[in-house]
C-alpha cells in the first residue's frame, strides 16, 4: 500500500478559505482505480501559519502515478494558481510506503 | 477523527532494524478504546537518514490522550531509550483534527 502525503503552509486566517476550496472540489477520486482513501488534516499552528497535510491511501505506487497522469488529476488541479495568496510556502510532497498496519 | 503523527529521522544503514522494533513490540491498540488504525509508513531518503513517520487514527483527541496517560502506553515506551543510536534526531510529533474525508 502507498500513501502520499502534501504538507501545506496555510497563512493564519485564510484556514477557512482553504478547507472552502477542498471541499467544494469535484475530485471525482473514488472512481479512480486503486484510490483508497483521503483525508484532508488540520495540524498545529505555527509562526504565521496553519499546517494542513493532505493523506492518500492508494493500493500502490503505481495506480497513484497513473493517477497524476490522467485527466481528471489536471481537471483537480487546474484552479490551483488561484489560491496562491492563502499558503506562505510550496506545499511538501512525500510518498511513503506502508510497512506495518494495525486496525 | 483525530490523527497522531509521528515522524523518525532513521539514520541511513538502520531502517531494517527500526521496522523490526515496530514490528516486534506488542502494543496491545486494537484493545484501546477510540483506536482506528495504524500505520507505519516508510518514507523518502535525505541527507543521512530515512524518514518513517507513524499515522494513527483516533476517535477523538480525548481517546488518544486517555491512552498517553494508560498503563498500555506506558509499556509500549518503556524501552525507547534502547535504541536512541537508530536516530539521528528526536522524533516530531503532530497531532490534527480531520477535516474531510473520502473513501
């Protein structure tokens, strides 16, 4: 299983204009293939910003890919410019692979 | 939903032998009241070190706390110090509020 994960700077007081654009996003993301599950995660707050992480369970690393290679991936991201003003940095993309699960 | 994360910087050569400790500790979860699911996620190689961080879903943040202040958790910890060459910094914790979700 494989998960990514983007950090994102949110600039204190633009938290709720940023969890407005999550939702109201059509991501369409249960009807890709090998997508599990997302989470979107509200953390700590630091100087001058809010960290927010985003959590994608795929079932692997390459149904992910085949995922940023697809039209609804560009159709999901094709408003991001927009929003520039609400982070205080680039999001932080991670991947990772799961090696122990408990539930 | 709550989520803990923790994130390990495992010092390069020590991977196999940090997923063995995980792996090997008896941590009793499944029977704590308010605990979803773990998972132990292997992350991207830096500078010196892999980053591994820990993701466990809570019911809520007050679950969670009851079980840092548990006998279980206590048990759990109790031999940390054993293995403080693996790292080559102390782990970061972070905790979040889950503010969407789709699965």
């Amino acid at each position: 299983m494989f998960v990514a994960m983007n950090r994102f700077q949110v600039r204190r007081g633009h938290e709720a204009e940023f969890e407005h654009v999550w939702k109201s996003r059509d991501s369409h993301l249960k009807e890709v293939p090998g997508f599990l599950t997302f989470h979107l995660l509200r953390g700590p707050e630091y100087e001058g910003y809010t960290l927010y992480t985003s959590y994608t369970q795929w079932r692997s690393r390459e149904a992910f890919e085949a995922w940023t290679r697809s039209e609804a991936f560009r159709k999901a991201h094709a408003n991001a410019g927009e929003h520039k003003h609400i982070y205080l940095d680039s999001p932080q993309f991670e991947s990772f692979e799961v090696v122990q699960e408990i539930s």
